[in-house]
C-alpha cells in the first residue's frame, strides 16, 4: 500500500516542500505546488518529481532522480 504525507498545514517557512509525498516500494512522487499570478488572481499549478531509493555496492541508501523508460517499475 502506498503511504501518504500531507506538508499542505505547515507554516510559510517550509513553503519549499512538497505539499503531498507519496511512496510506493523504492518510488517516491513529490508533489509541489506553485502559485500562478495571471493577471487579476492567481492560481496553483503542481508539478509531479519522482525518485527511487537503493543501495549501492557498500549497502548505503541513494536516492536517484534520473530515470529511464524501466526505471520506476516495481515487483
């Protein structure tokens, strides 16, 4: 089951964090939101970052961001 955590209620100090993570195995999508000023009101548009964990050849956790067509697939 995919876990959730909800920044949406936290002060401006942390306005640079994600407003939702969710998580999935090894796959993360952070979601952002960034308001829109167009014109006469503003808007919030998000944007979806996704990420894997794994462990490399000394079993340290890294966190990758780049991604090919496989990358994100999970068992």
């Amino acid at each position: 089951m995919a876990q959730s955590t909800n920044n949406a209620s936290k002060t401006e100090k942390t306005a640079n964090r994600p407003v939702q993570t969710i998580r999935y195995g090894s796959v993360r999508a952070a979601i952002w939101r960034n308001m829109v000023d167009n014109g006469n009101a503003s808007r919030p548009l998000y944007c979806v970052t996704l990420s894997r964990s794994y462990q490399d050849a000394d079993d340290a956790w890294k966190e990758s961001a780049s991604s090919g067509p496989m990358t994100f697939v999970t068992r």
